[in-house]
C-alpha cells in the first residue's frame, strides 16, 4: 500500500505513463491502476480523462494540497 505516488510526466504531452512510488520504484500507469481497482491504494483513486485513466490522490484536509473552494 503506497502512501506517496508521484506522476512522472513521462508522455508526449506531459502525462504520466508511469508513476513513482517510494520503495519500490517506477510503475507503469497500466498495472498501478489495475491495483487501485483491487483496492490495493486506498488513499487513492482512478481518474478518467478523454477516455484515457490516470491515478489521482483522494483529498484530504491539507489546504496545501487540495484546490481551494473559497
């Protein structure tokens, strides 16, 4: 179970063809959202774009890292 899942930005347009995850490294987007389906991240989930899924973090409290509403 990750705690922390960096995007590497690694695709023709900037998105993430892989992710990073500490301790264990570079993971393609493919089979870490085939782990976010087996509710292997529970901090996190699957984010669809244009037909394409990538991972997104779960919001939390931390204003630092969530879109303010206000």
């Amino acid at each position: 179970m990750a705690k922390n899942i960096r995007g590497n930005q690694d695709g023709k347009n900037g998105e993430n063809q892989t992710y990073t995850i500490l301790g264990r490294g570079i993971v393609p987007r493919e089979k870490l959202i085939e782990e976010l389906k087996e509710g292997k991240h529970p901090d996190f989930h699957v984010y669809e774009r244009n037909g394409v899924e990538y991972v997104r973090a779960d919001p939390d409290s931390t204003q630092q890292n969530n879109v303010d509403k206000d």
